[in-house]
C-alpha cells in the first residue's frame, strides 16, 4: 500500500547520466530515492528508475497522488 509522506512535493537535484530509483510506496527511509523497503512493506510496488539526461531540479511526488509518478503533477492541490 502507498503511503503518503507529505502533501507537498520535495526538490530534487538530479545529475547528467546518473540513475535514480526514486520511492513510489512511500516506506522509504531513504526518500525520496528508494531503499527496498516495498520488498516488504509494499510488495505490489516497484522503485521508479530514471537516468538523467541532463542536471536539473525535479518535483518528487510526496502525496502518492500523482499520474506522473516519481514526479509532482500538483494533484496534492486536491487532496
């Protein structure tokens, strides 16, 4: 199950090249970056792996609402 950590979403410094695997389930002490913890938590969850394809500053869902998980799509707004 999907655990809400926040309503707001979390800033995130991504670099060039390097691959995130970014939480869905929200049971991450690690978050927003995944730390296995659906293994057992939230088996029916799955990290979300992004290679960045540039640096740049992402929006991180903290909700667990968002259509465009791992990333903020401001559905929070409507919680």
């Amino acid at each position: 199950m999907k655990k809400q950590i926040a309503k707001n979403p979390i800033e995130f410094e991504m670099e060039a090249g390097n691959l995130y695997a970014f939480c869905t389930c929200g049971h991450s002490a690690k978050h927003p970056l995944c730390d296995g913890s659906h293994k057992e938590q939230a088996p029916e969850c799955k990290s979300h792996k992004v290679v960045a394809e540039e640096d740049k500053s992402v929006w991180v869902c903290q909700c667990g609402a968002s259509d465009n998980s791992p990333f903020c799509d401001g559905r929070h707004k409507q919680l």
